[in-house]
C-alpha cells in the first residue's frame, strides 16, 4: 500500500497539532512497512504504539478546544470516540488472528486526512486566537505544560 | 451512474457541517467513478470510506442537536439509525463478494440531498440561533454566546 504522504493542505497552522499529525502518520507509514512481513508481533507493537500516541493527541487536542471554548467540541469528540471504538474493534479481531492490518490501514489513511481537513480545519481560528491570547499573558509555559501532561 | 453537483442550495451555513456533507458528495461521486473505471478495488475502498466517513458525520450532527437542544433529535436519530442498518447490509453484501455499488449510490444520491434539505433544514437554524461561532468573528461571539448564557 502507499504511504500517506504529508501535503500543505494537511498543516492545520498550530505547530504543535502538526506535529503530532506528523508523529501519526509515521506510525501509520511505519505500520504500513512492517505489514507485509507479516511478523505479528512487530505488527502489534506498532499499532499499540500507534492507538496509545493517537489517545494522547486526541486528549490533548480536545483540551486545546476546550480551553478555547470552540462551540463544536462535543461533536468533535464523539467523532474521536467513534474512531476509538473503530479501531478497538479492529483490535479485537487482530487477537483473534484474523489479519485485519491492510483493512485497518486503508481506514486510518482516509480517516486522518478527511479528519484533518474538515474537522480540525474548523477550531482553527478560535484555538488559535486562544493559544495567542494565552502567550501574550506572558504565560509561555502553558503550552507546554499541556504537552507534558498528556504525552509524559 | 448518478452523479451530485455540490449546489449553493445546499450549503446550511454552518461550516463544519457544510464541510461534511461536500466531503460525502466527493465520495458519491468517486464511487461512480471508480464504478465506471470497472475498478473493483478501488470500489471497495470508496465504498468503505463512504460508509465510516458518513457514520461519523451522524455522530457530529447527534452531538450538535443535543448541544443545541433540538426537540426533534431523537427522531432524527431515528432516522440516522434506519440509514445505519441500511448500510451496514450493504457493507456485508460488499463483503460476501457482491457488487452494491450502483444501487448503494443510488440510495445515497437520494438521501443525502432530502437529508440536507429537510432534515438538517429543521435543526440548523437551532444551531445558529445558540451557536453564534458561524456569524464570523468566532471569538468575539462565542464570548457573547458565553454572556448571554450565564447572564441573560
């Protein structure tokens, strides 16, 4: 299959959000190699690797937003919860011994682009104008305390 | 196979969801395509894109109406669920190696557009009225918004 390939419609303009879409993308290009190998073990430890880094963003992200007051909050939550579950599902069948990687890996690629492009695009502005407000309170801290609590 | 111009008729004013609905036409469309490139392939993998990326768009629009306190919600979700079971038959019939393409476009090609126009018709202006983010400046009204519901 074809590596996700980072294009300038993908930068949300927060740094901090890119890179972590970056980091999730390498896991899922790093999935992607190891899956034809069929080595399940190396496969399980990437997706584990991939499903643990994906929970932090989302947590982390979620807080941006609320932090922001962006009214769409919950939507976009339940969006992510949904995904959880998506995923949890293919999971399970994994440890099943069903080989699910080629399904599964078609299903991150198009979710995290149309995911980037549509949902996040949208809290853009206002988390954004939230982190501006927050530096310019001369509390530069912030941001990364709030890395440091959801990616230790 | 029938083919969704994106129209201005369409668009509900709210961007995130105007967003959503474009991306679910782009997928009727490459569904189409794909059909009539006689690519089974990448049929399914439009098919399975359509179907994940409209379940979710249900779970943005669930969590909107309950935010918003839309009293016909659970009607709504009513109809979102019939569509739910109706395509997870078609994700199954896919999967048991028929071709469901032509007739899940159809179904979709009809849906979609009476699901934009009178279901979400009926909710987005709920929306708008209590979620004042779409009138532009997005940090001004959402204060406003905030204001007006600790204070009014």
């Amino acid at each position: 299959m074809a590596h996700i390939k980072w294009t300038d419609d993908l930068n949300t303009s927060i740094q901090v959000i890119d890179g972590q879409h970056h980091r999730i993308v390498e896991y899922i290009n790093m999935l992607d190699d190891i899956s034809s190998s069929h080595e399940k073990d190396k496969v399980e430890k990437v997706l584990n690797e991939l499903v643990d880094y994906t929970l932090s963003h989302f947590a982390f992200e979620e807080s941006l937003m609320e932090d922001a007051g962006y009214s769409f909050i919950n939507g976009h939550k339940r969006v992510h919860q949904l995904f959880v579950k998506r995923v949890g599902d293919f999971l399970q069948r994994f440890k099943m011994g069903e080989d699910i990687v080629d399904e599964l890996l078609m299903m991150l690629k198009s979710w995290l682009i149309n995911h980037i492009r549509s949902d996040d695009n949208d809290y853009v502005a206002i988390v954004k104008s939230n982190m501006e407000n927050i530096n310019t309170a001369s509390n530069d801290g912030w941001l990364k305390k709030s890395v440091k609590k959801f990616f230790g | 196979m029938a083919y969704i111009k994106w129209i201005g008729d369409y668009a509900t004013g709210i961007n995130v969801i105007d967003s959503q609905h474009k991306r679910i036409v782009h997928y009727i469309n490459q569904l189409g395509d794909a059909q009539n490139m006689n690519e089974p392939e990448l049929t399914g993998e439009v098919l399975m894109n359509l179907v994940d990326y409209t379940l979710s768009h249900f779970a943005f629009e669930e969590s909107l109406m309950e935010d918003v306190g839309y009293d016909a919600a659970a009607i709504h979700i009513k109809t979102h669920d019939a569509f739910r079971e109706k395509i997870k038959n078609y994700k199954k019939r896919y999967k048991a190696g028929e071709d469901v393409a032509e007739e899940l476009n159809q179904l979709l090609n009809i849906w979609l557009v009476s699901h934009i126009q009178d279901d979400d018709g009926s909710y987005v202006p709920m929306v708008k009225e209590k979620i004042p983010e779409i009138n532009g400046d997005e940090t001004q009204s959402w204060i406003k918004y905030k204001i007006k519901q600790f204070f009014k």
